[in-house]
C-alpha cells in the first residue's frame, strides 16, 4: 500500500495526464496567458454546470471573496456576519476592507451557520452575510434567504469546500452550491474537490448589475481599457489553470461520488464506536466531503492523532482555533451571540483523509487505526 495522504493529486493527476499535459502545452504554444481563451472558454463551461447567468474567474478564493464585498459597496464600519468557525479568509477579507466582523454560531451537526445565531446578531449597520459551505455540506440556504429577503441583506456563499454539491428545496427543485445567494465564491486551490495546479478562484452571481461590478472591480476597476471608474485590483485566473480546469471539470461528479464512496465506508466502519460521531448529512442537500470530519466524545484527540502519525495515518484538525479566538482579531469584532457550539467543536473535531483516489485497502488500514487506537 502506497504511503497514505490527506489528499493524494498525484495519483489524481496520472489518470488524466495526456489529457492535462495537452492542455498545458497548448496554452503555451498559443502565449495567450492572461484573459486567453482558455478562460472564457472555462467560464462558459463553469456556468453551464452551475447553471448560473455569471462566472468571473479571478486569482484565488481570497480575492473571490474581497471583490464579493467590493462589489456590494460595503463602507468602513458596516457589519458583515459570518460563522467563526470556518477558515481564517472568510473573515480576513472582512477585516482587509475595514468591516466589521460579526461572528455567529454554526449547527453542532452539519458545522454550518445557525440560522438562529444569525437573527440575533443582525443589526441596523449589518449590510452583509456569509453562510459558509463547510467541508461540503450545503449552509441551510432556505432559511439564509429568507432572512436575507425580510432584512434586505445580501448573501454571500463561501463555496470553497462545497463546489458541486447541491441544495434541495423543499419543492424538490434544487440549486448548486454558489448559485443561490446574491454572489457566490468559491477558491480552485489544489486540494479543494475542483482543484487546479496553482492558485485560483471564481465569482458567480444570476445578477446582470453586480456581474458588471465585478468584472471592474477584478480587473482594476476599469469598464474599458485605460477607464476606471471604480477603486478595484488586478485578479485574474491564467490561462494554464483554466485549461486543468476545463480537463477536469467534466470529472467533478465522479471525483464527488469518490468522496461520498469514501465517506460511507467511513461511516459504517464507525458506526458501533461510542466514542465517534460521523458526520451527519441533512435532507435538504447532498454532501461534497471536502474534508471527512468527525466529532470525537470523551477521547484524548491529540494523543489519538500521534498514535495515527506513528503508524504512517495522517489526521487534521479543521479548525483548531476559531476566528474569533485569533490573535489577528482582538478587539476587531462584535460578539452578540453565545458561540458555545463553536467553541466546542474546536476541542473535539478531527479530520481524516480523504480524496478521490482511496481503495478499500486504504480504507480498511485507516478505519482500524482509528478503532485500534481510540481512548
């Protein structure tokens, strides 16, 4: 058995390898490396897979998010509410543009955003809201929109982890991770479900005005060549990206069901351990497992991971402090809501590996592990 990863690119990529390596290769032999083809042609593609009117590539999912709230003309001072517990750029671009952070708590099953926390936390100076997509699993986007249509706040999906995966309403129709709220973004950082070979992310919106905002505020705020009429910066997807993009964009289900496979095994393997709380997938969406996060009960974690690392099984903690908890934000937020689950799932949460390319013998090698060495 090969050395195991959290995630395994490598093996990924020597399954399309002809396919990606002719990609690249006509990129530079066209030189059209910024804004060539490539891009516009992965832009069609992307919309018509997330079904969405817009997508604006861009150089990662930072910049995605930044130019989201650009976009909405947020000043200095106005409110934007966000979960604590995601990673550190929902929250870092919020404070690059001089706003407000304000955290809220998430669902002690799904780590998604609490549509309750979020009531309470609204206030006249809110002028913004970000339910993050964690690990792959859809934020409760029925209730988000509502609360977003009774306050006149827009939302903005952070879909970094949760690309591809699809929200069902309650009619049964459903809608891409990203393609719901005002401005969806998302980031192509290797390792995430739809990856690149570099840095790289996008921007979608069904909106005709904010898709023409955009599009200025990325490219340094001009409408037209050597025009600026809006403060904007310079974030582009390159063209190279965008061709591994376009190759492996076709393969996104299948790399999502290789996930959901790998999960499953998880699940079963687990399921008569006490001292294991599998990750929970509601009704209302399916599941991209960006990450396969689990939630210890009355177990040493940290002495768990070592006995792990000794036998050659990596393990991850996503996230080991929340945002509100970081040193960078003292003093740079409002907390009016408890964030007790938060700080909870901190203690307790512990990620294992997960890819596209896992086997059962992987599976089997991990899962006993795991049963062999909890205390």
């Amino acid at each position: 058995m090969k050395n195991l990863q959290l995630v395994d690119l490598s093996t990924q990529y020597q399954k399309i390898e002809n396919e990606i390596n002719e990609a690249v290769i006509n990129v530079i032999k066209s030189t059209a490396f910024i804004n060539g083809p490539e891009v516009k042609n992965f832009q069609n593609d992307f919309e018509n897979y997330l079904n969405v009117k817009h997508v604006i590539p861009c150089a990662n999912g930072t910049d995605a998010l930044q130019i989201a709230l650009m976009a909405l003309g947020l000043e200095p001072g106005d409110e934007v509410i966000t979960p604590s517990f995601t990673y550190i750029a929902t929250a870092e671009v919020i404070g690059l543009l001089r706003l407000t952070p304000v955290f809220v708590d998430v669902d002690e099953d799904t780590f998604c955003i609490d549509p309750n926390s979020v009531r309470e936390a609204i206030s006249n100076k809110t002028k913004a809201i970000i339910p993050v997509h964690l690990y792959g699993h859809c934020a409760p986007m029925k209730e988000m929109l509502e609360i977003s249509e009774e306050f006149g706040i827009p939302l903005i999906e952070d879909t970094a982890q949760g690309i591809g995966s699809d929200y069902i309403f309650p009619d049964g129709s459903s809608k891409k991770a990203g393609t719901m709220g005002a401005i969806g973004c998302t980031s192509f950082f290797p390792s995430k479900n739809l990856g690149c070979y570099g840095d790289g992310g996008a921007i979608m919106t069904n909106d005709d005005n904010l898709a023409k905002i955009i599009r200025m505020v990325s490219n340094h705020g001009q409408s037209k060549r050597y025009y600026h009429d809006v403060i904007g910066v310079n974030s582009r997807l390159d063209s190279i990206q965008a061709a591994i993009l376009r190759v492996k964009l076709p393969h996104l289900d299948s790399y999502l069901k290789a996930r959901q496979d790998a999960a499953a095994y998880y699940n079963s393997a687990f399921e008569k351990c006490d001292k294991i709380i599998t990750p929970v997938v509601r009704d209302f969406t399916t599941h991209g497992f960006h990450q396969y996060t689990m939630k210890l009960v009355n177990t040493d974690r940290e002495a768990l991971m070592a006995k792990l690392d000794a036998e050659g099984i990596p393990s991850n903690i996503y996230y080991p402090l929340p945002i509100h908890l970081q040193k960078a934000f003292v003093g740079s937020f409002k907390l009016r809501v408890s964030l007790n689950v938060t700080e909870q799932l901190m203690k307790s949460v512990l990620s294992l590996p997960i890819h596209t390319e896992m086997d059962d013998e992987q599976l089997s090698f991990i899962s006993n592990g795991v049963l062999n060495n909890i205390l």
